[in-house]
C-alpha cells in the first residue's frame, strides 16, 4: 500500500486511475477544483484546489509518497477545432509545481500521461503520417495541446526524480481489453488504440513495480 497524490482525477482517464488505486489498496489523495464533481471510491481523499496553485499541491502532497498525473490541455471537445478551455501551457506549469513541491517533501516517483508524437517522439514517428499530422496541427487547435505536452517532457528529463512518461496511442473508452503493451519507441510497432482503464493499469504498475523510471514507453493495447 502506498500513498499518492493524484493530480487529473476529474479527467475521463483520472476516474479509471482512482477506482484502480482504490482496488489495489492504496490511499490516494486527489487535488481538484470541484470534489462536488467526483464520483470518488472509498479510500480517495479529495482535496479542493488545482495543481496551478503550489500552495495547493504543497497541501495535498503532504504525506504521500508517490505522484500520479493525467492532466490534459483541454479544449472544449475532443474535436481538434474546438476552443481551448485550459490556460496556455497549463499542464507544463503543473509538473513544475509538482516537481518543486516533490523537491521540498522528499518525494522520489511520479508516473505521467503523454501522447504519441509528443518531445522526442515526433522524429521517430513515419514521415507521410508526420506530415498529416503536422498538418493538421498547424490549421487546428492541437499546437496548444502539443506545446504544452513538449515542455512536460522538457522538465522531466531536466528533473532529478524518478519519472515515467507514459505516451498513449490513440485513446478510448472501451472496456479492459487484457494487459496492455508498453514498449521503447521504435523497438515495437504499437497498436493504434489504448483504452483508458488499461493505460490507468499500467501507472500504477510503474509505480508498484518500480519500471520505466527515466523512460518515455509508448502504450498501447495489444488486442482490440
């Protein structure tokens, strides 16, 4: 049993993270802005406030040993047009924060959600899809999102903790499909989906068994 401090817990991935935590026995601490909005599980502490706020994350960090992040730059819908609802660069403001309240409280661990394409993974990536995707990027609402999860990537590596960066594929709301596949960019070819319960399945495996510390897996379902 650990302790956590979770941050993204009324994210559509955040909820998966929580009642998984909660089956595995560990008490978890979840920081968001409105606990009225959170269909919790036992065991989960919800504590008002918002990881933009260090004062906020130095409260609810306090005691725990581990953190786990599922923030996303949001926009007003999952379509790429739609109107960005997070502040700019919100989700690398978050992880700074985090990263100097961990820094103060001897906190060693944390495990974070990313995307495929995102920091170094974008050269690796097959150039007639990077030119689709950069593409699309340019004429949408995306180059916030894509910014924003670069500079997540760029303060890790610079950090002294122990991290994992978890890059999803494309993701969806299907049920548990089996464990999913984690893999070093460029060794494996992934799948094109991975459903949120199960990328929530393997945080919390990297923080238990201790795998992937300093490594950017990308993460994907193996069948589905």
């Amino acid at each position: 049993m650990a302790n956590l401090l979770f941050l993204g817990g009324t994210g559509r991935t955040g909820i998966h993270v929580l009642n998984e935590a909660a089956h595995r026995g560990h008490r978890v601490r979840a920081l968001v802005r409105d606990p009225g909005t959170v269909r919790a599980p036992a065991g989960v502490e919800l504590i008002q406030g918002t990881p933009a706020s260090i004062d906020d994350l130095r409260k609810a960090a306090q005691g725990t040993e581990a953190v786990i992040s599922t923030l996303n730059n949001s926009r007003a819908s999952d379509n790429p047009w739609a109107e960005p609802v997070s502040p700019p660069m919100f989700m690398t403001d978050a992880t700074r924060n985090a990263l100097t309240v961990m820094g103060e409280q001897n906190i060693r661990r944390i495990a974070v959600t990313s995307t495929q394409g995102a920091g170094d993974d974008w050269a690796r990536i097959n150039p007639v899809i990077k030119a689709l995707t950069k593409a699309l990027i340019k004429v949408s609402n995306l180059t916030a999102s894509y910014d924003d999860h670069d500079g997540v990537y760029h303060l890790l590596r610079a950090s002294d903790v122990d991290w994992t960066l978890a890059r999803a594929v494309a993701l969806t709301d299907k049920p548990m499909s089996g464990p999913p596949r984690a893999a070093e960019a460029g060794s494996e070819k992934p799948g094109a989906q991975i459903n949120r319960a199960d990328l929530a399945r393997l945080l919390l495996d990297t923080l238990e068994k201790d795998t992937w510390i300093s490594k950017t897996p990308l993460v994907w379902n193996a069948r589905g």
